[in-house]
C-alpha cells in the first residue's frame, strides 16, 4: 500500500468516525450520514444485479441536470436498460429520487474499497459514467478490478488542479483507469494528452443542450403566473447573502418590477433572513394563495427545481455566487430564454461567464451603483433586443455535446454476444 493510499484511507476513516458529532444541529450533514445508511438497502430491494444496468454518478443535482438529454438517448435506444443514479450530496439525492427515466436513486458510499465493492456487487453495472470531475480512487480501482469501463464526461481540467501535482502519483493513477474522457474544451484534452491519457473526446458541453431541453420544454408555472398577473418582473436567482447588499436598494425601490428571488439555501432559516432585510411583504411559494399573495412585490421560491423554468418570465436575471467565493452559478438557464444577464465580480472560472462578458450579454458588478447602472442601459429597447439574440445564440451554437458523447457510449451498452 502506497503512502497517500494509506493517508487517504485514513482520513475517509477518520471522517466516517467523527461525521456524527458534525451533524449535530447540521441538517445537511445529518441527511449525508442517514440517506448513506439506507443505501444498501434500498438498492438489495431493486435486484437490479439481474439486468444490464447503467451506473450514473454525480456530485449534486446540477450536474445530474446536465446528464438528463443523454439519459432520455439512452432509454430512447435502449429500451431493457436499467439507470441507476448516485450522487455525492443530498440536493441531488431529495430532488432526483422520482426521476421517472432512473430506475433507482443512491448516495454514493464513503470511498472505501469494502462499501464500494458491496455496492458494485449489487449493482453489477455493464458501464459506469462520472459526471464531471468526481473521481474517488477506490471506487475506480474496484471497477477496474471487475473490468467495468467507466467513462468520463462534461469534464473540465486546469494546470491547478492537484492530481496534476507530482505528490498526487496515487490519485493520478486511479484516474489514469477511466476507459474514455469527454471533455468540455480542447485544454482538458492536451493536459490529459500531456500525462499520457490518449482517449480524450472534445465534446463540448452538455450543459448547453439541457438548457436547451428546458427551453423548449414549456412548463407552465401557475403560482408565477398568477402572481404576475401579465405584469412584468425579474429574478435573482440562485443568490447567497453576499449578493443582497447589490439588490437590496433595487428590491426596496416602490417604483421597481415585481421581484421573483430563488435563494441558493432554501431553508427555512435563509427565508427569515431574507424577510428581515427586506422591507415588505413576501410571498412564499410554499405557502402561496392569491387571495393573501397576489398583490405583494416579492416572491421568494423555496422549493428546488422551478428556478429554471421560472426564467422564462422574467425580463432579466441576476444569478448569484459571484459576490462571494462559493462560486457563480449556473447563468446558461436564464441566457438560453435570452435574459440580460448581471453577476457578481468573481467569475474568471467560468468560461461561459467570461464570454458573455466579453460579447455583452452578461455584466459583472462590483456594487449596488454598478448594479442600477447596467439596468438602466439593459432597460433601453436597442439594447435588450441585442442582448436577447445574443445570449439564445450563444446557447444554440454550442448545442450536440449529448450525441457525440451518446455515440461513444453506445458500444460499451451492447453485449458482445448479442
């Protein structure tokens, strides 16, 4: 056993042990140790080790959102397939479970090889996917040991990234297992060429044809509409409490646009803190009703799900993120309904931020003056017109990530006898 194995093992171990006393008072962490408890369980019920299974893996729930075009390929194709999902943390796992195209939703086990080769043996996957970069040594390991290829996809790399690092050998072999890499850009595919991983597909992103899904999708959200009631408004979406102190004079200005805010923390603990800093009232998508609701300024939804099919009414949309360093969030479902779009000041690590920066679909700013500013000029007809194109186009240009990776797939889903 190698050094970093034995390190590794180690601290999975040791957060096995203490991850009780973390959740004390922590829902979060409380809901990772119980949905991992019944893991097992849950999937011995669904004998799925009896049919040709796809295992999907995933870190959360925007990530399995971007997989949803190429699971609906799959099940389109082929039709005695069964998909089996697991995801790293709960908003995944509570948002996903009734996916009608997944014939079982799991947490993925603590990176042991004992949990992951007891999950491997009930499952009996024919081909396994890893949805961006969630790479867990002992669970590749153990699919190489059964000879059960795994595929990489909507993968990004940078020079930065530790498993790059001469001390990171371990972590870099358990990567070097993975059969093929779909990756986003061409720069994750030479650094992968540079180490000496060949099999590398330049895709593109498949996030561009979920949103794409979604927009011709038309669902009908009737709370919003009725709030609305044809008037117009606009959405902070996705926000933490670092982007209020851009919004708050905006949302409390009387003569504004109805205000949908979809806050990052749906808890009922964010929600008070939002009614608290705010100076009206709120209505609450939970506890909607037009009798109460209907002529409040401000709807705060507090559910997961409706945020990017909430964008198609909104004028413009402020995502969040970008304030703090907890990271933007995803600005592609409101750009493909042609939304101006303003974020925060930190999102240089994010390409699709970056160039609808530079093309002048989305505007960065730094405070609330910015803020009012960049409204005033999105506000204007010539510009808005412009910035709706653009931002659609940019969407559509880059729509087919989910066919390419599809072809390749496809061979690892048919048995050689058949």
């Amino acid at each position: 056993m190698t050094l970093l194995k034995l390190i590794y093992s180690f601290l999975i171990h040791l957060i096995k042990l203490f991850l009780p006393l973390f959740a004390i008072g922590n829902n979060k962490l409380h809901e990772f140790i119980n949905g991992r408890s019944k893991t097992f369980k849950s999937i011995k019920g669904k004998s799925l080790s009896n049919s040709s299974v796809l295992w999907i893996h995933s870190a959360s729930l925007g990530e399995f959102e971007q997989c949803m075009p190429l699971i609906k390929m799959i099940k389109n194709n082929f039709k005695n397939f069964k998909i089996a999902v697991t995801f790293f943390s709960p908003s995944g796992y509570k948002a996903q479970k009734k996916f009608k195209l997944v014939d079982w939703v799991g947490y993925l086990p603590l990176d042991t090889s004992s949990r992951i080769k007891t999950l491997i043996n009930f499952m009996n996957p024919q081909a396994v996917i890893l949805i961006k970069n969630e790479y867990w040594p002992n669970l590749l390991f153990c699919l190489k040991e059964k000879k059960i290829p795994v595929i990489s996809i909507s993968s990004r790399f940078y020079n930065k990234q530790f498993f790059f690092r001469n001390w990171a050998y371990w972590f870099l072999k358990s990567i070097k297992t993975i059969q093929e890499f779909y990756t986003i850009d061409l720069n994750s595919k030479i650094l992968l060429n540079n180490i000496g991983i060949k099999n590398v597909i330049v895709s593109g992103d498949t996030r561009m044809d979920r949103v794409l899904d979604i927009y011709k999708s038309k669902n009908n959200l009737n709370i919003i509409e009725n709030f609305l009631d044809k008037k117009n408004c606009w959405i902070a979406g996705s926000t933490w409490d670092e982007d209020y102190q851009l919004l708050l004079n905006y949302i409390n200005n009387k003569n504004s646009l109805k205000v949908i805010i979809a806050p990052h923390d749906c808890s009922d603990k964010s929600i008070s803190s939002i009614q608290k800093i705010v100076q009206q009232p709120i209505a609450k998508w939970s506890t909607y009703s037009d009798k109460k609701d209907k002529s409040k300024k401000i709807l705060i939804i507090d559910r997961i799900g409706f945020l990017k099919y909430a964008y198609s009414y909104a004028k413009w949309a402020y995502i969040g993120g970008g304030m703090g360093r907890k990271g933007l969030h995803n600005i592609l479902e409101a750009a493909v309904f042609g939304l101006p779009i303003i974020i925060g000041k930190n999102y240089q690590k994010f390409p699709e931020a970056v160039d609808l920066v530079k093309e002048g679909g989305c505007f960065s700013v730094k405070n609330s003056a910015e803020f009012e500013t960049v409204i005033k000029y999105i506000s204007k007809e010539k510009n808005y017109t412009k910035i709706k194109t653009l931002n659609y186009e940019y969407i559509k240009k880059r729509d087919g990530a989910t066919q390419k990776i599809y072809n390749g797939l496809k061979k690892h889903l048919i048995k050689p006898n058949i």
